[in-house]
C-alpha cells in the first residue's frame, strides 16, 4: 500500500427497497495522511567484537532500529562525530551495518563507544515531524597474534645465463605466505642490487641482462611485507644469483697462417789428443829442472864473487 501513496479503493453499493430491488456502485478514493506518532527504538543490545586485523571495509555488525509508524522501520542511520583515526568506523545510511574504514591496534585502544543516530523517514508530510533517537553502540577490538611473511626457502642459489642487452629475464618467483587475515604481500629489493639489474614485478624476481663480460655473483636482500595498518611486519629473503655472461661466437679470421718448418738440431763433434805422461817420467823431470837452477846459481855467485876482489877494485878506479 504504500507503494500506492497511501491510497484505498473502495466502492459504495447504494440499494433501494421494492420491488425490484434497485442499486448503485459508487466508487471510493480514500487517501490517509501518515501521522509520524512514535520515536525510533534502539536495539536491546548493541556490543560487537571485531579483530584487529580487520581489513578495510569489513562489516563488524548490524545496528536494527525499530519504528511503529507506517511504514513500519522506515528509519536512516548516521554515526555522531562522523568517521577519522578517532572513530575509524562508519554505518551504511539505509541499512545500518558498521563497516572499518581505518587502522586498528588492541595495544592503543581496547574498545570504542559509538553513538548512532536513529532518524525515521517516509513516516510524516511534514519533514518538521521527523523523530529521532540516539543509540549507544559497542565495539571491541579482538586482539590477534603478530605473523610475519614466511617464504620457503628463506635462502635460494640460482645460476642464469645471461641473455641479450636490453632483455627482460625472469629468474624466480617467491613463494611466501602471511597470516590468515593478511593483506596481499608486498616485495622489496633492499640489498645487493648493483647497477640495478634486477627488479620485482610482484613476487617475480626479473634480470635485467648488461654487456658483462665476467661472470658475477649477486647477493640479493628482499623484503617481504605482510599485514595490514599499524600491524604490518616484515621478513628478509636472500638470493644469491649467479650469472654467467652469453657465449659470443668467434668470427673466421682471414690472416694468413705461415708455417714454419722446425730444423733437425746439427751436433758437431771435436776429438782432441791428450798426452798423458806416467808419474816416473815427471818426477825425473822435476828433478832435472831444480838441479839446473841450483848450477845457474852458483855459476852466477861466483861471476859476482870474483869482481869484488881488491885489486881488481884498484885496477878498475884507475
């Protein structure tokens, strides 16, 4: 019925007495007037418990307002204060569902008290008769267990061949998991990575190929993120990549080889004769040569002998 504007129908059927009996229809268009008589009622109970590593936009629970005015329950809800870091929490117009739209943390606060705001609609012609009704709603805040990231391994050796410059090349995907409430995880190179020739694209590590001609190891740190708000933790991955540059063929050369013949080596052989005396015969001459020079000597003394006599002396001065 309200869907027809608050409209009945109805027929009137006039008859009148004799014979034959005689009668009427007389159609009827009744419109009512809504009266807005009664103020909204809150819930009779309004505590509700959320974790606190509720994701953004998850529902903690349903304020249910009751209205006796026609349309029955024909209410707005609306949150007091409206929604900030003080009161992360905000309830749908229409169907009152509080929903978080911030970060939430049990260690800074435990429980928050909400007030909604009961308006009823649809119910009076006149908006000035609007009713309405404040409601007191609680919140909890269940505590969760810190979890950080786990990837399995923690430490991977790779060996790659690099391709061409200017290639993207992928090495390895991480496999890691957060908690059971966890936002999707988060990957970053904080380490190891020189001249930038690796990147991330989500969980996929991604070489970046040089002209390297040695080859080279690389140590890699990355970081995996995890959790959601004021909760997020993190953990370190190592990598160690070792990459080995791409064989480059060789072009033919065009040099003339020249080939050099090796010499036989030509020895050339000297006999000489050696005369080898017996022992006799060098002692004899040993012998013979010391007797001529003890003679020689004393043919020489007495020459000198002989020229230092007085009268020769005399002979001579004169």
């Amino acid at each position: 019925m309200a869907a027809l504007g608050f409209q009945f129908t109805a027929t009137i059927v006039v008859t009148a007495g004799g014979q034959p009996l005689q009668s009427t229809r007389v159609p009827v268009l009744v419109t009512v007037t809504p009266v807005n008589e009664f103020r909204p009622v809150c819930p009779p109970s309004a505590t509700f418990t959320v974790p606190e590593t509720a994701a953004f936009g998850s529902v903690v629970g349903r304020v249910a307002g009751t209205d006796r005015d026609y349309p029955l329950d024909s209410l707005e809800y609306s949150l007091e204060g409206g929604s900030g870091l003080a009161q992360p929490f905000s309830i749908d117009r229409c169907t009152g569902e509080i929903r978080v739209v911030g970060p939430l943390d049990s260690q800074q606060q435990k429980s928050y008290r909400l007030v909604v705001r009961l308006m009823d609609i649809h119910n009076d012609l006149d908006l000035r008769n609007r009713q309405s009704r404040l409601c007191d709603v609680s919140v909890r805040l269940q505590a969760v267990p810190d979890q950080l990231p786990v990837c399995i391994p923690e430490v991977q050796e790779l060996r790659i061949t690099a391709g061409s410059p200017g290639s993207r090349q992928p090495v390895t995907g991480l496999v890691c998991r957060g908690g059971p409430d966890s936002a999707v995880l988060t990957y970053n190179i904080v380490g190891g990575n020189e001249d930038g020739r690796f990147r991330l694209e989500g969980s996929t590590l991604v070489y970046l190929p040089s002209n390297r001609a040695e080859p080279h190891p690389f140590v890699l740190l990355v970081e995996v993120w995890g959790g959601s708000g004021a909760r997020r933790r993190s953990s370190v991955v190592a990598l160690v990549v070792h990459v080995t540059p791409r064989s480059t063929p060789v072009p033919p050369s065009t040099t003339t080889q020249h080939t050099t013949l090796q010499k036989e080596p030509l020895v050339v052989t000297q006999t000489e004769a050696v005369w080898d005396p017996p022992v006799w015969f060098v002692v004899v001459l040993t012998i013979t040569g010391v007797l001529l020079l003890a003679t020689l000597g004393c043919m020489a003394r007495s020459l000198l002998c002989s020229n230092w006599a007085p009268g020769k002396l005399f002979l001579a001065k004169r």
